[in-house]
C-alpha cells in the first residue's frame, strides 16, 4: 500500500521521527533519568553522576551550584546531624526518649525525631535555654543565608541554560548538530534543574525540623521569648518558597 505516491513504512518512520525530534526540543518533558542514589539511616549511598545521563563539562557556575546544593540535600544534612548527635546524645540525656529519637531519626528519617534529636543536642552542649535558642538563631541564618546563595547560583546557570538550550536548538534546526548532542543539552538542563528541586526539597525539611525545634524548645521553656527566632525562621521560608520557584523556572529553559 501506498499513500499519496509514498510508501507506509516511509510514512511511519517519518511520523516517528517528527515525534522523536518534537519530544527533543520540548524543554518540559525531561528526558530519562539514569541511575540514582538511596538513603539508609540519613546517609546517602549508590553512584553519584548527572540525573539525566549529562556526559559533558559542567561550567564552573554549574559546579558551584552543585556544591551549594548538596549542603541542603536532606541525607546530607540529615546525615551531618545524626553523625554529630548519635555519639554524644545517648546517655547524656536522662531517660529512653534520646535512644527512641536517634534510632526513628536513623530509621525513619522522621522531621519530629530529627527536630527532638536537635534540641536535645543543643541542650548538651549549652547549659542556659537562652544559649541554646542563640544556638538555634545561629543555624537558622547561617541555612537561610546558603539558600539565598543558592538561590543566586540557580539563576545564574538558569541564564545560561537558555542562552545554550536556544543556540543548540537553532543549530539542531538548521542541522548543524545530532539529535544526540541535542539531547545532551536537555540532559544537561534537566540535571541543573534536579540539584535545585532536590536542594529545595531538602530545605523545606529542614525548615519544618527548625519549625518543630522552636516548638519543642516552647514547651520545655515556657516563658523564654522566641520572637527573633520566628524572624529568622520567617526568612528562611520566604527564600524556601523562593527556591521552589526558581526550580520551576528551570523547567522552562
């Protein structure tokens, strides 16, 4: 059979490729991820490498917003506390609640058990309340002022990304380069966007540890003002709302 002078198959085989070259150039359909990595116990195992199969350099903007990001992926910092925490809180807290804390927090990954284990810490290592809140004060600027370094890192490579994605689509169009090397460059925005959602991610986490922390210490401090902690904490979501949003942007490269 034929249609309009042209063989089926032929006809078929174009279709496919128009698709295939169609979902290429679409920015918001990522392409397949490649591999990945598992947390066990707050710890962050399995290959590292980029999300989305990226096998070229990354630009120095790029592996700065690498860097940044990882300090808010949660198994990162999630790990960093269990790690400070686990050989210092057991038995220097009086009862079982410490051991029950650590073992949800290793096991569980719990935000309640994470926030517990915190303030507990802290109360090891200052004696006053008023300390430990400063302790606290201290943590939640140091996380919000990394996120709005991040936050700047994430718009610089999202500039980048489109004055590329925009170059090599052109080139694609005017059959300068392969639909691999095309597809490279997706991968490529998609890995970007990936470090940012998952910082994000992770940030958000951790503010929610920091807002169950506040409401643990309340509790335990009746009394004990906490108004420029909620200043601070209050900064920390806005820049968290803020990642998200430039993590979106992202997609739209």
């Amino acid at each position: 059979m034929k249609r309009f002078g042209v063989p089926v198959a032929l006809t078929a085989a174009m279709l496919v490729a128009g698709c295939i070259a169609e979902e290429l150039a679409r920015p918001d359909r990522p392409p397949a991820e490649v591999g990945g990595r598992f947390s066990i116990g707050g710890f962050s195992l399995g290959p590292q490498g980029e999300p989305y199969g990226y096998k070229g350099n990354l630009s120095a903007s790029e592996e700065k917003l690498r860097e940044q990001g990882r300090k808010f992926d949660k198994t990162v910092w999630e790990g960093v506390l269990i790690g400070a925490v686990a050989g210092t809180l057991i038995g220097a807290v009086a009862g079982g609640d410490a051991e029950d804390a650590v073992g949800g927090a290793i096991v569980g990954g719990s935000i309640g058990a994470l926030a517990g284990m915190y303030v507990a810490h802290k109360q090891k290592l200052y004696a006053s309340a008023e300390d430990q809140l400063d302790s606290m004060i201290v943590d939640v600027r140091a996380s919000n002022r990394g996120a709005e370094a991040l936050i700047a890192d994430a718009k610089t490579v999202l500039a980048e990304d489109k004055r590329r994605l925009a170059a090599v689509q052109d080139r694609y169009q005017k059959g300068q380069v392969t639909e691999r090397e095309l597809e490279q460059e997706r991968a490529r925005v998609w890995g970007n966007k990936k470090v940012v959602e998952t910082a994000a991610v992770g940030a958000r986490d951790q503010y929610r540890m920091f807002e169950g922390a506040k409401s643990s210490f309340e509790k335990q401090n009746p009394g004990t003002t906490t108004r420029s902690f909620d200043q601070e904490l209050g900064a920390y979501q806005r820049s968290v709302d803020l990642l998200d949003s430039v993590a979106a942007s992202m997609a739209k490269a």
